[in-house]
C-alpha cells in the first residue's frame, strides 16, 4: 500500500527515515525504560511509611509457593472450561440463530429476527446478572450461558450473511436435484458458508475466551478472580501488581496463542475458499500464447502484488 | 412494574453516567487511535513496530483485566482522580486499538488502483492522500467505527463492577434493594442500553447501504 502513496526513496531519504527511525527507538526506549525506574523507586505512602520498588524482591516472593502457582493454574483452567463449553454451546446457538434468520417463512424469521438484536445489544455482563438471579443458575452456567447466547447471536449473524453471499444457483441447483428445502441449506449451502465464514467465527471465539473474565463480576473463581483478588486479598496488597503482572502474561499467552491459530486458519480457508475463479484466475490463460491475454494477466498481477 | 418506576431517578442517573462514559472515552479512544493508526501506517519502522506491538497486547488483554488496572491498581500506586475518570481512561485504552484497525483498514480497503491513478497523473503524496485515499476511506471507515462505539456502549457496563455508579451499577443496586422485581429491573436496563445500541446500529447499516452504491 505504502509503496504506491510516495516514489522509491533516494539516498538522502532513505538516510532521513533512518535517522527518524532511529530517533523513534530512541524516544520508545527511553519511555519504557522510565516506566520501568518509575515503577521500580520506592514509594512513600500518605502515612509516611516507604515501600520498596515493585521490582524489588520482597514483592515476588511468593511466587516460590507452589500453592500460588496451583492457584492461578486452577484459575487459569477454570477460564478455559468455561470458554470451551461456551464455544461449543455458542457454535449450536449460532446455527439455530442463523437457520431462522435465513428461513422462508415469515413467522420464524421476524421473531428470530427480534430476539438476535435483542441479545446482540444488551451488554454480556448485564446477561450475565440476569441469568444469575433470574435463574439461580449458580456462577459457571450463568456465565456459560450468557456468553453463548451473546456470541451465539454474532455468530449466527456471520453464518447467515455468509449464506445470503452464496451464489443462488447453489440453492437452485440443490433444489434442482431434488433435495428438499431444508436438506439444501444443511447440505449445499451452510457448509460453504461456515467455511467462508471460518476466519469471523474463529475472531468471535478469541473474543469468547477474553469475555469469560466477566464471570469475575458474577463471582466465578477464574483466572482473574483466582489470581489477582483472591491471591492479593490473601496475601496483602503489596503483591498486587506482581499478581496483576502474572495474570496479564498468562492470559495474553492464552489470547495470542489462539490468535495465531486463527490467522493461520483464516489464511489456509481463504486459500481454499476462493475455489474455481479464484485459481483459474491467477494461473492465467493455458497456453500463453496470446500476448493481449498475458499482458492484461500481468498487470492485474502487479496491481494485486503491491495491494 | 411499579419498582421500574419508582427507581426511574436512580435509572436516569446511571444511564446518564453511562453516556458520559461513552462520550468521554469514545472521544479519547478516537483521539489515540488516530494516533495508534498514524504510527502503523508510517514509514518510520520503530513506530510501526511500536504501534503493532501495542495493537496486538491490547487486544488481546480482557478488559476486566484492564479495568482491574485502573480501579485497583492505579490508585495502589498514587495515582487516583476518581472511580469515573480511571474508567474512562481504563475504556479508551482499551477501545483504541480497536479505532486504530478500523481506521487502517478503511485505508487498506481503498483500491491501489485509485493511488496509482493519482500518483500517474503527478499528484504528490499528500495530494494523492488528501485529494483521492482520504475521502473514499473516511467513507468506508464510519461503519465500522460505529459498530466499534457499540462495542463501547456495552463495554461501559464493566466499569459498574468497579466501583462507577453506571446503568450496570445502578441495576445492582436496585436489584439488592428489590428482589421481588428481578426481571422488570434488568430487562428495563436492557432497554437504556438498547436506546443508545440500536439507533447506533441503524446507522451505520444505512451508511453501509449508502457506501455500497457509491462504490
């Protein structure tokens, strides 16, 4: 993109961009490395008393407790039964929602319709607080529950547009053959559109995994719960931030992980969704002979290179 | 019904906390990734990198996690203006990211074709920024910084766990008080956030249909 925005730089500014690169190391650098003193000077409270630094020692000792670690490990997979029964439930949900957005009749797809923007804008944690006290459904199904009708609903409307994007000769040629209406979506047209729809879907579930830290409001012993309010509660305010520091490196090494493999799948499906056209399009003519075709052919290479 | 209404006061108050929320992080997060959204696309590398860097930790911590920063932990370390504001600065962190790939993106999805055109016939940089890029992705970008803003507005509700008396803290509180009338309590919250979600969300699918037939 970029490339096309300015001409190739020259020497001098290839030079200058250097320099404001290096400048920018610099200015960074020099941030973090003042965020980090900061944090690391001993501190004075109102009452006069001075605490060490957070880097200081006596504030990361406990980690040498192995029940701390147990701890945050329970915490930690507390989190991930709850985001993975809420995946699977949320995927189920989806579906439904996305067959009734999609149906033909009116009497399913108005109420369906309703409810799906209904859930899409109420807040989760709010869902989550209903379903407690309405249902006394105990902290983990309030949560579950909350979080799979809320992603459900997202999912369902990602399924359902991946649908309305399908060809209509797709549904024309299944009813053709003789499927009926309902074997049609279920056999021709959702498998299409979930794997289009794959990359989306996986985005929701990232987002299903950071959510279920909500449950911390309805009082599930998660991973932020279990490690940074019980542990800092139990052990003292002075390993607060060590806790925090703790947490925030085991969930990011949860949602970067799973990040990963979501750019990995959107990368491989979209490979694949691109099906005939797409692949009969980059190889081009067979036979190359004709030089107007091979000249169009490379052009549009080139445009789509630099995008 | 009657616990709806004789708790309108309270309801008004943290609906109108929650739209001071809104509006003050949704500006901030707006402000700061514009700026996020620069240093991505700018040919310095180190503010690339920077700005990735940041994008990626960000959105990938839970805003709990986030909010627990500011409503625990910034005040432990000396530094507290009040539950409201560590909120507000708690949101617009947290929701900048979020501004920043919806702007790059509506840059990104202006075809290269348009740039090449301009820079063809001589326009400068700035000119081919300005003149052909910048108003097709302003365009493109409102849509889906809109759904960002909803994404906000439901955010907002995490900030009444913590401590800032919002429609979420507000529905706490009433439901503590009566817990005869659970369910016309929380389905009337239901309604606040869906009077600022739904109109929000109908404009920007317009500006969408809009869009489409420009394009």
């Amino acid at each position: 993109m970029t490339s096309v925005l300015y001409d190739v730089p020259g020497p001098r500014a290839r030079a200058r961009s250097r320099v404001i690169s290096l400048l920018g190391i610099v200015l960074i650098a020099g941030g973090l490395v003042a965020l980090v003193v900061v944090l690391g000077l001993p501190k004075a409270s109102a009452n006069g008393a001075v605490q060490p630094g957070l880097w200081d020692a006596s504030r990361w000792d406990v980690f040498n407790d192995v029940q701390v670690w147990r701890t945050l490990g329970i915490g930690a997979l507390n989190t991930l039964r709850m985001a993975a029964v809420a995946a699977v439930l949320a995927l189920i949900v989806g579906v439904l929602f996305s067959f009734g957005r999609a149906a033909d009749s009116a009497w399913v797809r108005i109420p369906t319709t309703v409810v799906l923007e209904f859930f899409r804008g109420m807040p989760v944690l709010l869902m989550m607080l209903f379903i407690l006290l309405v249902f006394s459904t105990g902290s983990f199904w309030a949560g579950v529950s909350a979080l799979a009708v809320y992603n459900g609903a997202i999912i369902g409307e990602a399924l359902r547009a991946g649908i309305k994007a399908l060809p209509s000769g797709q549904r024309e040629a299944g009813l053709a053959i003789g499927l009926t209406p309902v074997a049609t979506r279920f056999r021709i047209e959702f498998p299409q559109a979930f794997r289009q729809m794959l990359p989306i879907i996986i985005a929701q579930l990232v987002v299903l995994l950071k959510d279920t830290s909500l449950a911390f409001v309805v009082g599930y012993n998660e991973l932020l719960r279990s490690g940074n309010y019980n542990l800092s509660q139990f052990f003292g305010n002075r390993y607060q931030f060590s806790f925090f520091f703790v947490v925030l490196v085991i969930y990011l090494a949860m949602n970067l992980s799973l990040s990963w493999l979501a750019r990995i799948i959107a990368r491989r499906t979209g490979s694949q969704s691109g099906g005939v056209t797409a692949t009969d399009t980059t190889k081009g003519p067979a036979k190359p002979g004709d030089p107007n075709l091979v000249y169009a052919n490379a052009l549009g290479a080139q445009s789509k290179g630099q995008y | 019904m009657d616990a709806v209404i004789d708790n309108l006061p309270t309801f008004l108050e943290g609906f109108r906390n929650t739209l001071g929320l809104l509006a003050l992080a949704g500006i901030g997060a707006f402000i700061l990734g514009i700026v996020v959204a620069a240093m991505r696309i700018s040919p310095v590398g180190s503010f690339r990198a920077f700005a990735t860097v940041y994008t990626e930790i960000v959105r990938n911590t839970p805003l709990t996690l986030v909010l627990f920063f500011c409503a625990y932990l910034l005040p432990y370390l000396q530094f507290s203006p009040g539950y409201f504001q560590l909120a507000a600065i708690g949101l617009t962190v947290y929701t900048s990211p979020f501004v920043a790939e919806a702007l790059r993106s509506g840059v990104n999805g202006v075809h290269v074709g348009q740039a090449e055109a301009a820079r063809s016939i001589g326009l400068t940089f700035g000119q081919t920024l300005s003149f052909i890029v910048m108003p097709q992705a302003v365009r493109m970008v409102i849509p889906p910084l809109i759904n960002v803003f909803i994404a906000l507005a439901k955010n907002t509700s995490v900030a009444g766990a913590f401590f800032v008396f919002e429609l979420f803290g507000a529905a706490r509180q009433i439901t503590n008080d009566r817990g005869d009338a659970v369910i016309a309590i929380l389905l009337a919250v239901a309604v606040f956030y869906l009077i600022i979600t739904i109109p929000l969300g109908l404009v920007a699918g317009r500006i969408e249909k809009k869009v489409a037939v420009l394009r």
